[in-house]
C-alpha cells in the first residue's frame, strides 16, 4: 500500500487562509469598527472563507481518493494485479488520477472567491450608501 502523500499546492493555500482568518478572528473589534474599511474587511474575509472551502474541499477529496484506491492493495506492494482488479478498484483509481478540478482549484478558487468578495464589498456599499441617503433624507 502507498502512503497517502500530502497535496501541499493545496496543503499551503489552505494553511494560509486560516492563518489569515485566524487575524481576522482575533482583531475583529479594531477591523470591523472602522466605518470606512467595514466592507472591505468583510468581503476580504468572505474571500478567505470560500476559498478555504474550495482549496480546503480539493484537499480532502484528494486524500480521501488516495486512501480509498489504497484500500484494493490486498498485499500492499503498491501495485495492483491479479484479483486486485475490481470494477470497484478502476472506478476508485480513475477519482484518483482524474484530479485535474482538484489540483487547479487553488486558481479557480480565486476567481471564484475573488467574483464573490466583490459582490458582497459593492452589494455592502450600495447598501450603506442608501442608508446614509436616507438619514440625510430624514434629517433635512
């Protein structure tokens, strides 16, 4: 049986989200307090939260795909032969080496993230600056 190695493209950005949620997290008060930052701060930390949901989702699905294709190793030589070849082993090795959505959502990621965050920052905006139209409305 072959271990089960790590994905670091996908191991790194998802350490790096946390680390940069885990700031977020712990200065919340001082980042979110700001009016004029508020919604950059928040679409910032909607970007990290989608996208270590998207690189976070790849990573566990690859290694899940390298331990089930490592369950038909009856003598765990690393190869598959004889009675070792089931429907069930193909099928578990074609998740295994069809990885090509897995190994390139670190980029898609960011796009997806990226487009997100970007409606929750001018969807946020638009919103603040109704309400202030209306205070100003109110006040006049």
């Amino acid at each position: 049986m072959n271990e089960i190695t790590l994905p670091y493209h996908l191991i790194i950005p998802s350490i790096i989200s946390i680390l940069i949620l885990g700031i977020i997290f712990l200065k919340r008060k001082r980042i979110f307090g700001n009016g004029k930052l508020k919604w950059f701060w928040i679409s910032l930390t909607v970007f990290f939260l989608f996208y270590l949901f998207i690189v976070g989702g790849a990573t566990y699905d690859d290694i899940y795909a390298q331990w089930n294709s490592n369950k038909f190793d009856l003598n765990q030589d690393g190869f598959f032969s004889g009675n070792e070849i089931t429907p069930e082993q193909q099928e578990a090795m074609r998740n295994l080496i069809s990885d090509t959505g897995r190994n390139f959502s670190f980029i898609t990621g960011l796009f997806f993230s990226g487009i997100i965050a970007f409606f929750v920052f001018g969807i946020g905006k638009i919103t603040e600056l109704i309400k202030k139209k209306k205070t100003t409305h109110n006040t006049v």
